[in-house]
C-alpha cells in the first residue's frame, strides 16, 4: 500500500511539474510586450527595457522558470500588471464566488441525475427514451447559450430573474465574512432576505453550469443501476415481495450511486472551465471572469495562476479518487498499470 | 469485419444495407443532411455572410432575411450556413490530427515502453489537466487568436485520448500468442502494426474521434464567444453568439439565438453518431462513455 501512495503521489508530482511547464512556456512565447502593456504606447524605449530588466523578461527562459517556481512554492503567485494586486489575494476573494456557483451547479445535477438514472434504468421504455434525449441535447447544448436563452427567458420576457450581473442585486450588502458563500453567511448572519437575493442570482448560472453535468451523469448512473439490478440483492429483494419502486429507489440507487459521487468530484476541475464562460454571460464576480479579463489584457501572472489552481485541482482530485480506490479495491493498488 | 468492409468499399447500396443493420440509417441521414447544408447552403441562399448594410441592422426575421439581420445589417442566415461550414471543418480536421498524432504517439510509447513510457505518459497527463478552452486561450495569446489557435488547441488537447486508447491496445496486443507466433515466424513490427494493430484499435478510435468533434465544435465556439476564437468578420457561431448578446435583454432574440441551435445540432449529431458506432462495434459496453 505504501509503495502505491508513493508512486501514486509521485506520477501527481510528474503531471504538475509538465503542468506548470506548458502554462509557463505557453504564456512566454506569445509576441506582447508585457513591459509596453503597462507602460502604455507613448512610453519610451529606455523605460520599457528598464521594467523588462525589472519585471525579469529579459531573462533566460530556464531562470525565469526556476525563479517562478520558487516564488509559487512560497505562495507568491505575482502582481497581476494590469490591476496592481498581488493575484493571491485577488483569487482568495474570487474563488468563494466560483466555488458556490460549482457546488450549487454540482449539487443540482446530482439531484437530477440520480432520480433520472435510475428511472431510465427501470422498466419503462419512453422513460429510457427521454432521458437519453435529455442526455444527449444536455451535452450537446453550449453552455454560454444556454445561459444566454435562460437570460432571455426568465429575466427579458418573464422579468421574474434578477439582472444578470454579480452575485447580490444593488441595495444588499454582503454578508459578514465566514465561509465566503454569500448564501451560507446570510444564513449564518440571520439574513434571511439577503440569502434569497442570493440564492436568485445563483439559480441561473448554476443551472446553466449544472445542466451539462446533470446529462453526462444521469447516463453514468442509467448504467450503473442497470448493473446492479443484475445483483442477487435485489432478486432476492424482489422474492421478498418488494414492490417495483421500493427495489429500485431502496436497493437499487443507493448501491448505484457511488461511481457517480466520484465522476462528479472528477468533474469539478471541468467546472472552473465551464465556470469561465458562464461567469462571462453573468457577470459573476469569480475566477472564471478574472481570467477571461487577464487573457484578452495580456496579463500573464493571473492566467498562469489560474492555469495551476486549475491544474492542482485536477491532480488531486484524481490522486484523491485513485488512492480511494487503491483503498477499496486492492486488485487496482497491485495492478502495474 | 475487416473483410466485410473491403468488399462492400465501392458498393453504395451495400453499404447502406450495412449501416442499416448496424442501427446508424438515422444518424447517417442527419450528416448527410448537415454536410449539405454546410456546403451546398451558401450556394443556394447566396446572401453574402460579410456584406455590411447598415439601413438594415437588426431586423427581426422576414420573408427576405428568414433569420433576420445584424447589428451591420448583415444577413443572419448567411453567416449561419458560413458558420456551418467553419465548424464543419476547423472540428473535423482538428480531431482528425489529434487522431493521427495520438495513434502514432500511443504506438511508440506502447512498444518502446520503460522510461519512454513513463515520462511521455506524465506529459499527456499533464495535457490532460488542461481543458481545451485554457490551452485554445493560452495558444491564441501565443500565435494570435483565429481558426489556427482554436484548431491546435482541439487538436493538442486531444492526442492524450488517442494516444492512451492506442497504447493500451499494443499493450494488450504484445500479451496475446498469436503476436508471438507472428513474431516466431520471422513477422516484421511494421507487418505487425498494419495488419494487426491498426485494425484493432480502429473502432476505438472511431468512436473517440465522432465524440471529439463534439467536443471540437463547442470548445472552438467557446473560443469564439470569448472573443479568442475566429475573428471578424468571419461568420463563427461562437463569435456571432457574442455579438448579438447586447441586443439579448432589450428582445432581439435571433442575433445570438439563432446560431447556438446550429451548434447543438452539429454537437448533437456527432455524439449520437459516436454512440451508435460504439454500440454497434460493441454491444457489451466494453469502451468507454
């Protein structure tokens, strides 16, 4: 078991060192002149290359990794050029925004998926019918659309959406700070009102962002009930004289439930992607938004920083869930691949 | 199978007797269709995509602009069908790249094995903590955004999924005795890999790639919506979602409406068709979702 975590942690190391080498590679070879974008065109030529001696661009590419790496492992993720603020801080306030937003969209397409699954799974065959076509549309829909068509529909013509834009309609004030999920804090502050107008302005993009996720896993989980019906269990559950609905709801979803608990997990790295786009069309105030901004302004250190919270999340995520496994099922621990 | 396929090659209506019975009649017809569109479409409807007439900005649908107009006055249906076709084409040939390179990647790191293996096994890893998206941001900032950037990063992303599907074919390929009694028989590694490994992992691959156009399409139209992808004016639907979203909360609905249904169809029709080859080339569900 030792050697498993060992040599698992190790292959997570190997990915993140690549990681942090193409988002820094990626980022240096582009042609802007990052000097020039914060001095402006009318700046002169001495005090651009004075700041590019500065700022390190002149460099060799080796140190400047090396010395980028070593001020990322002291938490120094750099001053983003453009706003003047360090790019830790900005992310620490930011990411609260799109972790609500990727739990609320994860939370709700789970509560969709599961009862889906395992309708589909069932006897009936339109209801299989329907939720593959609910599957497919679900995945085929762009989800930048899709947030666009729901702005149309629920604020444009039905008007019972809030604006949107932010996280809170004008007049409300955040919450005191707790966990930085408006929604918890109000709750924990007593701000009833406040948890409401919160818990609206969510309800959009989190459909938008959960919908696409709602479709993969409600497949995952047809599959997985459908496996195990085939169990002993639940014959044995069926000659008991269960009824139809208490095997399937009772026995069935909570044994199927477990490969789709894991892929959403999986899936929360997918979402910081996702979360970019839609927090586009909503103006939300996340990570998402801060990076579609730096990347169109040139500014290298919140995109680079970006790219590795994205890229940390998704390793550990994926060690988490192998060593889980490893955990679970010894037969993956000693199998060489 | 493989000599079911090469005697049916040049025979359109066996063919279609084969897709038929493999259950894919439906989804064959709706390619078929969506390649007409894409491509005949702007010869039919002759509307120019790029020609700019303010006097007719943002009209709503009509009998002379079926999809209305734009912001410049240009017609919506035009730029839909050019729209049709750039996706058509960036998607394809980006996923067909990522196919080629993937499945040379996977072989040599499948039979080369050892440290090879591993340190080029990291670095597709590492590319796989990369969503399209990101890497299509970070490649349009390095060579300038347009269909190139979008198209690489598809590609780039992609090869992991080609090249780990291929590899773990030569892997399971070495372990089989009819390799080895191929190999005892004097047969060379190149008279291995086409007559054996190619065939083998042809189906997986197919499958992979009908689902990577999907996945293709979106990815370029989200690149296109946030202003990196194709530029101006070039009709893209991600790109023309982006410039009628202004108009979205005063009721203009169709600027940015109207091509996100065209995205869905061609996305729509690629997974469908991936699902149908899978559940044809495999009726136990032995590849993956």
């Amino acid at each position: 078991m030792a050697s498993f975590i060992f040599k698992r942690v190790l292959a997570t190391v190997a990915v993140l060192f690549f990681a942090s080498v193409i988002a820094f590679l990626l980022l240096r070879i582009s042609p802007g002149d990052p000097a020039r974008q914060v001095l402006g065109p009318q700046a002169s030529a001495q005090a651009v290359e004075k700041l590019r001696d500065q700022m390190g661009v002149n460099d060799p590419l080796p140190k400047q990794y090396v010395d980028y790496m070593g001020d990322i492992l002291q938490g120094d993720l750099g001053i983003s050029w453009r706003t003047r603020i360090p790019v830790k801080d900005e992310l620490t306030t930011r990411i609260p925004a799109t972790l609500e937003l990727g739990l609320y969209a994860i939370a709700l397409s789970i509560i969709l998926a599961i009862p889906l699954g395992v309708l589909a799974a069932g006897s009936r065959r339109w209801i299989d019918r329907s939720s593959r076509v609910f599957a497919v549309v679900g995945l085929g829909t762009p989800p930048f659309w899709l947030g666009l068509v729901l702005i149309l529909v629920f604020f444009t013509w039905l008007a019972i959406a809030p604006p949107p834009f932010g996280r809170l309609s004008e007049g409300y004030l955040p919450p005191p700070h707790v966990t930085g999920l408006y929604t918890v804090d109000a709750l924990l502050a007593g701000q009833i009102n406040t948890f409401f107008n919160a818990l609206a302005h969510l309800a959009l993009p989190a459909i938008t962002l959960g919908l696409p996720l709602a479709a993969y896993l409600s497949r995952i989980m047809r599959r997985s009930t459908a496996d195990v019906f085939r169990l002993d269990f639940i014959r044995t559950a069926r000659a008991k004289g269960a009824s139809e609905r208490r095997v399937m709801f009772r026995h069935a979803m909570p044994n199927a439930m477990l490969p789709v608990l894991t892929l959403s997990a999986l899936y929360f790295g997918e979402l910081l992607a996702g979360s970019l786009l839609v927090e586009a069309v909503f103006g939300w105030p996340g990570v998402g938004g801060y990076v579609s901004e730096s990347v169109l302004a040139q500014d290298y250190a919140p995109v680079q920083g970006a790219i590795l919270l994205g890229a940390l999340t998704y390793c550990l995520l994926n060690l988490g869930a192998d060593l889980l496994y490893g955990v679970v099922d010894p037969r993956i621990r000693t199998s060489k691949s | 199978m493989t000599d079911h396929r090469e005697r049916s090659r040049w025979n359109p209506k066996e063919m279609w007797r084969a897709i038929d019975r493999a259950g894919m009649k439906g989804v064959t017809i709706a390619i078929i269709i969506f390649i007409a569109v894409a491509f005949l479409g702007p010869l039919v409807w002759t509307d120019s995509p790029t020609q700019v007439n303010l006097e007719d900005a943002v009209k709503a649908p009509s009998l002379a602009h079926p999809f209305g107009t734009d912001e410049y006055g240009r017609d919506v249906l035009a730029r839909f069908l050019g729209g049709a076709k750039l996706s058509l084409i960036v998607g394809v040939c980006s996923v067909l790249a990522a196919a080629l390179i993937g499945m040379v990647i996977g072989s040599i790191i499948g039979l080369v094995g050892g440290f090879t293996d591993g340190v080029i096994g990291r670095m597709l890893d590492g590319i796989l903590a990369f969503p399209a998206l990101i890497m299509g941001m970070a490649l349009a900032l390095a060579i300038g955004p347009g269909a190139l950037a979008a198209g690489l990063a598809v590609a780039i992303t992609g090869i992991p999924w080609y090249a780990r599907v291929v590899r773990s074919e030569v892997l399971s390929l070495r372990e089989r005795e009819f390799i080895d009694a191929e190999r005892a028989l004097g047969a060379s590694r190149r008279h291995i890999i086409i007559r054996h490994l190619i065939p083998a992992v042809t189906g997986g691959v197919a499958v992979q790639a009908s689902l990577g156009v999907a996945y293709a399409v979106l990815a370029i139209a989200a690149l296109g919506f946030i202003g990196l992808g194709v530029q101006p004016p070039t009709p893209e639907w991600g790109a023309m979602i982006t410039e009628g979203r202004t108009y979205l909360t005063s009721g203009q609905w169709w600027m940015s409406i109207i091509p996100g249904f065209g995205i869905l169809a061609l996305v729509t029709i690629s997974i469908l068709f991936g699902e149908a080859l899978r559940d044809h080339l495999d009726p136990h569900g032995k590849l993956h979702f």
